[in-house]
C-alpha cells in the first residue's frame, strides 16, 4: 500500500463509491469480507475507516469470480420424485 496516496473512506462514502448499500458493508464487515487491520480501521467504537488501496484489491481480486457453479448433468436429476418426500 502506497500510504502517500492512501485515503480513507467512511461507510457512507465507501457504499456511494463502490454502489454497495451500506447494509451490505456492514454485512460484509460481519462475515469477514472485510477484515479489521486489513480493509479498514476502527479508530473509536462507532465509527469505520476503510482504506481504499486495499478495498481496491479486493474489489479485483479474481477469488470471487474464480467460484465455478457446477449445473446438474441432466436436467431430470433436478427434479424431485414427490412420493419420495415424507411430510
């Protein structure tokens, strides 16, 4: 990271720069996307910093994109024998 040209961004200025609603950074924040140290810094307990240098890689990270979803073989193994199911 590049601290010279670094800046930092609050919630609110992240979700309007990368078009994430806020809910959904604060989500990620909880599912350890963005990692504390890492992605951002927490100066005080309610307020956010998140450094853009390193959003910026993880917004192109391949990692996300690299996940293959698998379609069935056949499309009749996706259907479900109802007489099978017990209710």
């Amino acid at each position: 990271m590049d601290t010279k040209d670094d800046h930092y961004l609050t919630v609110k200025e992240l979700s309007n720069k990368i078009k994430f609603s806020q809910q959904a950074i604060y989500n990620m924040i909880h599912e350890k996307v963005f990692i504390k140290g890492k992605h951002y810094l927490k100066p005080r307990p309610k307020k956010i910093l998140f450094i853009w240098s390193a959003v910026l890689i993880w917004l192109e990270s391949p990692e996300e994109s690299s996940i293959e979803i698998q379609q069935p073989l056949h499309s009749e193994s996706t259907k479900i024998n109802k007489s099978l199911i017990n209710i």
